[in-house]
C-alpha cells in the first residue's frame, strides 16, 4: 500500500493589505513517492519590507521544485539543507542588488513525509505541530530573541544572513498522525489548547483537513489576530511497509544512547540487567513504564557513533526484525516516542543452547529431534521471507521457559530484498567459523543451503559437543575430509538420526538437503521413512590431492622398480 495523505489549507491576510504568508504542497506520483515523499511547506515573508511576499513565495516554490531535482541517493535532511541554503544564496543576492528589496527575508517550515517517517526542516518562527494519539507536540523551535520585548524580531530566516543554520528534525510517522504546519497569525492567537482541539475533531472524523485549516483561521481571527493567518494541515491515512531506505536514513539521524547501568532510564525505559555486550552492541534487559513488560533494548556502542557502517548494519537488522512476525523469533516492539538509536523486542525467560552446554545439560535423542524440528521450522520461516540468517549456533537458539523455541540475532543476516544487501554478499564469511559451509572458505555467497548446514552442525554440535569437520578457528582456511560420524561419539544416536545428520552437514552442497522444509520432513519421519546412508565418498572425489599424490607415489615406485630390473639385466 503507498503513502496516502489528505491536506487541506486555509490562509488570509486580516486586517494587513497584503497577505505575505505562502503554503505549497507537492504529491508526486510513483516512483517519487517512494523516492522523495511528500513535501509540504509553510513561509512568513518579513513584515513591513516590500520583499516579503515575493521571498516567502519564491522560497516555497524554489524548495518544491528543487527538492525532487536533488539525487536519489541523498538523505532527505541533506536535500532539504543544500536546496535551502542555495535559496537563501539566491533571496540574499535579491535584497542585495534592488534597494527596493532591501532585507527581504522569509520564516519557513517544511516538512516530508516519505516511507514511514516524517522529517523537518525549519527556520524563523512557523511551526510545526503533531498531534498524535490525541496528544499535541510542538516539533520546532522559534528563532526570535528570548528577550519579552523582542520575542517579534527574528534571529534566523531565509534572506537575513549569507550564512544559514537550519534546523533539522525526523521521527516515525504512525496512521492517523495530524500534522499542522501553521504561521504566528495563527499560533500566536491561539492556545495549544485550542489547536489541538481543532485538529482532534479531524483526528475523530468529524472534519476533514481543510475544514480543519479554515476552522484554525477562523478561530485565530476570532481571537483578535490582525496579521497574515495560514496553516496547512496533513493527515496520515495510510502508510506503507518500512523499507530499507528509511531505516538506513533513520539511523543516519538518531544519536546513540551512552552506556547505560542498572537503574538508568531511556525514553523512560528503566535498566533492570546488561543481558550481553559484544565487540560493536549492547543489550539490556527494560521495563517498559507504562505496561511494567519486560523488553530488550539493543543499541550499538557509543563509540560507534561515527561508524557509518556499523549504523547501517544496525538499521538493517533492525528492519529484518520487523519482517519475521511468527512465533520463532522474538518481536519487535515500537516505542511511543524514540530519540535514540535502538530498538525493542520482546523480553523471554529461558536460555539459550550454547547455556544450557555450558551448564553441562545432556540432550537425549528425542529431545534433539524435538528442538531440532522446531529449528529447522524457524530457518524455514526465514527462508520463506527471502532472509538468509548466517549465524545460526547453540548461542543463538532460544530454547524459552514458555516451551517455544527462538532464532535469535539478525545482526549478519541477508534479505535480498533491497539493493543495499548487496553489501552482505562482499563478505560470504560472516558468522562463527566453525558453523560455516565448507563452500564459504572458497568464498561461495551465502544461501539457503549454508543456513541448512549450520543447522545441522548445531544439532550434531547439541548431542556430541562436537563438530562433524573438527572446531575451525577464525582466519583458519581449513581442510574438510569425511564428517565424523556422530555415532562414534554418542551410540546410542538412532541410526536414521546419523544419516539425516550426516546430510545436513555434508561438503558438498548437492548431497545436502535442498531447503529447511526438505530438512524437517527428514526429522519429522524418523525411522519411518530413514533416508539412506550416503554411499562412500570416492578418493578422487572426497581428496583430489591424495588422489594424485598416491599416483605419484606409485609412479616413483613403478620408475624405481623399471630402473632397478634395467640394472639387474645390465650386469
């Protein structure tokens, strides 16, 4: 479904000769839409200067023409700041050059809507309002003097200086949001109060968003407002699935959270425990205020703040998060207002297998084919949403007290479905050494088959303690020969068992199980329907170069013998 926005304006001039105020809105078409979104902006020309009008209407219409001109690859943010600040080069050079057009200047406040998220850009003092679940904030800042007597002169506007400091804002746009983007005609006239009462009776269905600018008008005229009033107003009616390109510009503009102990609090979550803190993130276990749910909050370290790749990664997990609604993962949860850069899943009692080894916990072969069926159902459930995990192992297996089982870490995994997972297939390695196929040593890009087998070495690695090929350590090229058996180490493994096992985990991916499902149907026949035991593997096949070298061998041999009868008959 695509982003679709109801708008509705209303502007007058009062009791001026001339309304100097000017709104501007663009709805493009697909596939700008999802490109560059929606863009609405508001302009105040500077009162009493003949140039107001003219700076407020050509600043609108330079930035809703020019912002789509900008590339594609641009942050929102970026585009809204070199379009802005090439205006004010422009309205700033017009002053300059026609005396009669001395210190025109104009306020402005632009908004963008795109994806599933709103971002700003603001200067001077329009607003930009949100009222959200029945509750009105202000999104900007005024740029006037804090002084009482002074609070009508500006300190920043397009036109008033050469150089231009804008302000920047973004969050997450949510159905049903109301935005009002409103001059001080209006605002200064009116309490929040009474905006936000406006704006409920569109959020309740009961007007609609030009109803709702004309009401705001009317009510700031009604109040005693003798300047120019205009607002535009914006309603959410529906938003599209969040791809990756808002999640990556998301993570570009959100700062990172410091290092948080027990008893701290972010956006009023409270630290109840540091579940785990790895090379480049960090988890908590949180308490939501409002519910006293348990959460997991997972952000990156803050000394990668500046670590443009890392953010990445970290906003593409978090996206693939959202993606994989179903039992066997843990859910991600949205918080009602985020100024930081973290997410939120769900919080379960439990361990997971890499714990349980570690506690010296023994798993029967039934209990095995339990969890084993579970896993490969959730590695399906992955496939079947086009995500590639690359980092299964017993750490990274949930096994909860609720009895579910839960594939944790998307931090490595691959989606496919956006240009930017390009950059997954640059490194087929990732993930822990000893769970990679033997094809990934050769550089061989990540798939489905890779997931199979990490599976596979995780159950083989859950009965035995062992791995099939032996442990291979990092920056390790290592050699693999015929897996081990799992029966030399546990005898009392079924028979039909060791072989699915010793399919799973095979060298070669075309005597390995095709897909997850493949796997499961295996496990879940059992001795039923045992699949045969892989045939013995050829010398040529199983190790070319002890092939070759046992030929050499002979050669030597052979020459040696030829050469010793040679002499024999000589003599």
């Amino acid at each position: 479904m695509p982003l679709s926005v109801a708008a509705g304006h209303a502007t007058v001039a009062g009791l001026r000769n001339r309304n100097e105020d000017f709104v501007g809105m663009v709805t493009p078409n697909e596939p700008e839409l999802s490109a560059k979104g929606l863009i609405a902006a508001i302009a105040d020309g500077v009162s009493g200067n003949a140039g107001g009008r003219d700076a407020s209407e050509y600043t609108v219409r330079g930035l809703l023409a020019d912002y789509y001109a900008t590339p594609d690859t641009w942050p929102v943010t970026q585009a809204l700041d070199r379009v802005i600040k090439a205006i004010n080069s422009w309205v700033q050079r017009q002053g300059s050059a026609r005396p009669e057009l001395a210190g025109m200047a104009t306020t402005l406040t632009a908004v963008v809507l795109r994806g599933g998220f709103y971002y700003f850009a603001h200067v001077g003092d329009t607003r930009l309002y949100l009222l959200r679940e029945g509750k009105l904030s202000r999104l900007t800042t005024d740029h006037v003097w804090d002084r009482p007597e002074m609070q009508h002169v500006l300190t920043r506007a397009v036109g008033l200086d050469s150089r231009l400091a804008i302000d920047h804002g973004m969050g997450e746009s949510r159905q049903g949001d109301v935005f009002l983007l409103a001059c001080d005609g209006v605002w200064a006239s009116l309490a929040e109060h009474d905006i936000g009462r406006h704006l409920a009776e569109l959020a309740a269905g009961r007007a609609d968003p030009a109803l709702a600018a004309d009401a705001l008008v009317q009510a700031a005229l009604d109040a005693g407002s003798s300047d120019n009033s205009s607002a535009l107003v914006l309603q959410i009616k529906a938003l599209p699935e969040e791809n990756l390109r808002d999640a990556l510009s998301a993570s570009r503009q959100l700062p990172l959270p410091p290092r948080l102990k027990v008893g701290q609090t972010l956006d009023g979550y409270r630290v109840e425990a540091v579940i785990h803190a790895s090379r480049a993130t960090l988890l908590y276990r949180v308490v939501d205020p409002a519910s006293q749910r348990r959460l997991v909050l997972k952000t990156l370290h803050p000394e990668r703040a500046d670590d443009a790749q890392e953010r990445s990664a970290f906003a593409h997990e978090e996206w693939l998060a959202k993606r994989v609604v179903a039992r066997f993962f843990p859910q991600v949860i949205t918080p009602q207002q985020r100024n930081y850069l973290y997410y939120l899943t769900t919080w379960h009692e439990g361990q997971t297998l890499q714990q349980m080894i570690d506690a010296g916990a023994h798993f029967t072969a039934p209990e095995a084919i339990a969890h084993g069926t579970r896993l490969v159902r959730a590695v399906g459930a992955l496939h079947r949403r086009s995500i590639i995990h690359r980092d299964i192992k017993p750490a990274n297996v949930h096994l909860g007290a609720d009895g579910e089982l839960r594939l944790l870490d998307l931090g490595v995994a691959q989606s496919g479905l956006e240009d930017g997972d390009v950059r997954a297939q640059a490194h087929p390695q990732a993930g822990t050494p000893s769970f990679l196929a033997p094809e990934q040593f050769d550089n061989a890009p990540p798939s489905r088959q890779t997931d199979v087998y990490a599976a596979g070495v995780t159950l083989y690695f859950m009965l035995t303690r062992r791995y099939p090929y032996g442990e291979i350590e990092p920056f390790q090229h290592p050699r693999f020969g015929i897996p081990a058996p799992p029966s030399r180490y546990r005898p009392d493994i079924p028979l039909w068992l060791e072989n699915v096992l010793l399919k799973a985990v095979a060298r070669d991916p075309a005597d390995r199980f095709e897909t997850a499902e493949e796997f499961l149907l295996a496990l879940e026949r059992g001795a039923s329907g045992p699949i045969a035991a892989r045939p013995a593997m050829p010398l040529a096949k199983r190790d070319p170069a002890a092939l070759w070298r046992a030929v050499a061998a002979v050669s030597i041999v052979a020459n040696l013998l030829l050469l010793y009868l040679a002499v024999v008959r000589g003599l």
